[in-house]
C-alpha cells in the first residue's frame, strides 16, 4: 500500500492486531479520519473500541451539558461533579479518550452536524451519528452520499435493551478469503431513506421485529417533532394506534409489531440499558475497522440486538432497483 510506513512504536503497539489483519490494514486505519456525532453509551463504547485499534483522528460532537442521563451509560464522564459541571459531552469524552492511546488524535468540534456546511464532512472517512431524529439522519446520509469521496455512513442507536445499526458504504469493494485464496468482491448500499421507504410486503418473509417496531416509533417522533429518549408510556395509546394505520396500509398483521416491546422502548425513555452498549459499540467498532481495511465480509445494512433473546440479527434491507 502506498504511503508512510507505520512507525516502530505504532509496529510494537499495534502488534497483535498487526497479526490478526496484516500491516496494510494497520496503515489505512492510521490514516483514518472518523466523526462522531452523539455521544451516548453506545456510541462512547465505538469511540473507545476504534481508539483502540490505532485510527488517525477521531473528531467528537456533542455539545449538551452532561447530566444524570448521560452519567448511566457513559463511563468516559468522571463523577466527580466538580469536575463535569458545566462542561459539554464532548470536551469530556474527548479529554478521557485520548488516555486510552496517545497516538491517536482525539479533537471536540463544536456546533450540531445537521447544520454544518457540507463541505465540512470532506475530511472525514467515517460518520457516525446517533440520538438525532431520523429527518437528521436522512440528511446527514444524503451529504455523506454528494461529496466527491466515498464516506461510510453508520447510524446507531440504543433503545432500552434493544439496539439497531444502519449501515451504508454506497459502492464497496474488498476482499473476501476464499478456501484458495482471496477474491474480489463487491457491495452496492442504498440510502437510508430508500431502504425505509420499500414496502413491507417486499421485505423478505421473517425479519425482525425490531425493524417494523424502530420504523413505527421513528414515524411518531417525525410526526411529533420529537427526538429519539422523549417518548414514554403515556404516548403507547397513540404509537399503537399509528402502528394500525401503518401495517393497515402496509398490509402487515399487527402482531409483527408486538405492543409488548413497543411498550417496552416507549418505557425506557432515554435511559439505555448498559449491558447493550458495549455489544452495539462492539459490533459498530468491528465494522468500521472493516470498511476501512477492507478485508471481511461487511454487514449489510441493518443490524439488531434485543437482549431479551440475546440474539443479533443482520437484515438486508435493499431494493436492488433503487441502489
């Protein structure tokens, strides 16, 4: 690969996972340039989990206050309240990071991505967003896609003890091990926006229920103008009743999208529940690190955690007409 080679203390480092994936996947995360936008329970376990693995940069965005929300889930906040008050999310998860490897450049940004000049994300690799309204997600998508570079977009978000990644990498190429070597292949992804808006009915025949709930719930807070942690449960008489005229219209029975776990998102509010994060934070750091090494079979384009069952579940929501 060309381009400066990794420095000795970057090889000695970097070591065992220099032997797991090789040098030139090393190289390409070090020169990685990855953005965060939300920092929650789940999004701080990636930053850690991607720190870790020796990226370029990673740039924080979150400017809210810390509160007694924030400190549940997220173990990059000191409690010691001295040292937290009146100070933003990022500034302290930024300062906690860069303890976890000094090679790596951890920066805060200020300001709210939505309205950040869309010139602004030509530095980055990688956008991560999470704890934004699905209109934001949208929009955020849709600049990813109108710059010259491909930039890899990932959306995450915890609800309860259940959990959803959307993922797209729009053109992908990499390499897949085969018994006799390795072999090219390649991926097409489509926006978050088209992947939403293909009909239930095309969907294949079992997947998750996790998807049709997350769909509805993101309906009622678009409609709503409400972000992701203000609903509760005294909203569940109108979520049910939006999921009818929703499945009416899709042709869907009702019991795909059980009351039980709309309920039990509805429930949580913003809290999240801490065992989930690090499983989500986990699985979001894995496949970041392959998108930019480019060896390993990608996800594509949503996963799903319900710590319930304790199953993941990957679903490839794609109407290959519209990519």
């Amino acid at each position: 690969m060309d381009g400066e080679e990794l420095t000795a203390q970057e090889t000695a480092l970097y070591d065992r996972q220099i032997r797991v994936w090789g040098v030139d996947a090393q190289k390409r995360l070090s020169k990685a340039q990855i953005l965060v936008s939300g920092l929650n329970g789940t999004s701080v376990e990636f930053c850690k989990n991607i720190v870790l693995a020796g990226v370029g940069s990673l740039t924080l965005m979150d400017d809210r206050l810390v509160t007694e929300d924030a400190l549940q889930a997220n173990f990059l906040i000191p409690r010691d309240e001295t040292v937290y008050s009146g100070r933003s999310l990022s500034e302290l998860c930024c300062e906690s990071l860069r303890d976890f490897n000094p090679m790596v450049r951890v920066l805060a940004e200020k300001g709210d991505l939505a309205q950040c000049e869309i010139d602004f994300l030509d530095k980055f690799d990688v956008v991560v967003v999470t704890g934004c309204s699905l209109k934001t997600k949208i929009e955020i998508n849709e600049k990813c896609r109108k710059r010259a570079k491909r930039i890899a977009f990932y959306a995450i978000e915890c609800r309860d003890s259940c959990g959803e990644i959307f993922v797209d990498l729009q053109n992908y190429t990499y390499a897949q091990k085969k018994s006799d070597g390795t072999a090219e292949c390649h991926l097409s992804y489509p926006r978050l926006e088209d992947a939403i808006l293909i009909p239930w009915r095309n969907l294949p025949r079992k997947v998750s229920k996790l998807y049709f709930a997350m769909r509805v719930i993101e309906k009622f807070e678009l409609s709503e103008g409400r972000n992701p942690g203000e609903l509760s449960n005294f909203d569940l008489p109108a979520v049910l009743k939006l999921r009818k005229e929703l499945c009416d219209a899709q042709s869907l029975n009702e019991s795909h999208v059980p009351e039980t776990l709309l309920e039990r998102i509805l429930v949580a509010g913003p809290m999240l529940y801490p065992p989930v994060c690090p499983i989500l934070g986990g699985i979001l750091g894995q496949e970041v690190i392959k998108a930019i090494s480019g060896k390993g079979d990608p996800l594509k384009n949503f996963f799903y955690f319900d710590a319930a069952d304790g199953k993941g579940v990957i679903e490839d929501i794609s109407n290959p007409s519209s990519i």
